[in-house]
C-alpha cells in the first residue's frame, strides 16, 4: 500500500513541470527550422559570417540560404550588410539582440521540454 503511495505522490510531483509546457508559450516556428537555427547558432558564436561562410558551414545551397537568411533579416533576428569586395559583391549577416533573445527563448524552451521528458 505504500509503496503505491509513493509512485502516486511522485506521479503528481511530476504533474507541475508538464502543466507549464503546456502552458508556455508555443515554439517560435521561426527559429525551430534546421536551417534558420543553424544561422542563429552559427551567428551567435561568431561576430558576424558572410554568405559564403554560411553556405559552406551550414552545407545549404544559395538558393535555400537566402530564403532563410530573409525570413530571419524580416524578423529582425538577422542584420545584413551588403557590400563589394573589389567587384565581387559581399553580403555579411550578424546577429541581432532580437535574434540572441529569440535563439535563448527557444534553447530554454527546449531544455524545459527534455528536463520534463527526464524526469517522466
């Protein structure tokens, strides 16, 4: 009898954590995509990375990269500064206060949800 006791009382010690995923706020869709979190998270640790860089890291056609690149840059979570290198043009991305908050929101958001999954 006690022992079910326990395993029930651990049961709803459990029940806290799992209640506030459900009730925070929903995954930024945003930052969830493989490619925009890989921009995010390569930007976050270096200053800022050109197209180029980013292609090459990240192994994204032009194509794909630019697409995301502008979703990100219309959030406000990427800058872009275009310019010519000689004549070739350049085009640099930085991250954005916004952007490093949006990349933390959605890391603790996922911390959350593997700390609930563990302790289930």
């Amino acid at each position: 009898m006690a022992a079910k006791q326990n395993a029930v009382r651990k049961e709803r010690e459990k029940r806290p954590a799992l209640e506030s995923l459900i009730e925070a706020p929903k995954l930024d869709r945003l930052v969830h995509e493989r490619l925009r979190l890989g921009i995010l998270s390569a930007l976050s640790v270096n200053e800022a990375l050109t197209f180029n860089e980013l292609k090459k890291l990240l192994d994204a056609s032009d194509g794909n990269l630019s697409v995301h690149a502008r979703k990100l840059e219309e959030a406000g979570y990427v800058a872009v500064a275009k310019s010519f290198e000689g004549r070739m043009p350049r085009t640099d991305y930085k991250l954005t206060t916004a952007g490093k908050r949006a990349l933390d929101r959605y890391l603790n958001h996922m911390e959350a949800l593997i700390h609930a999954m563990r302790e289930k």
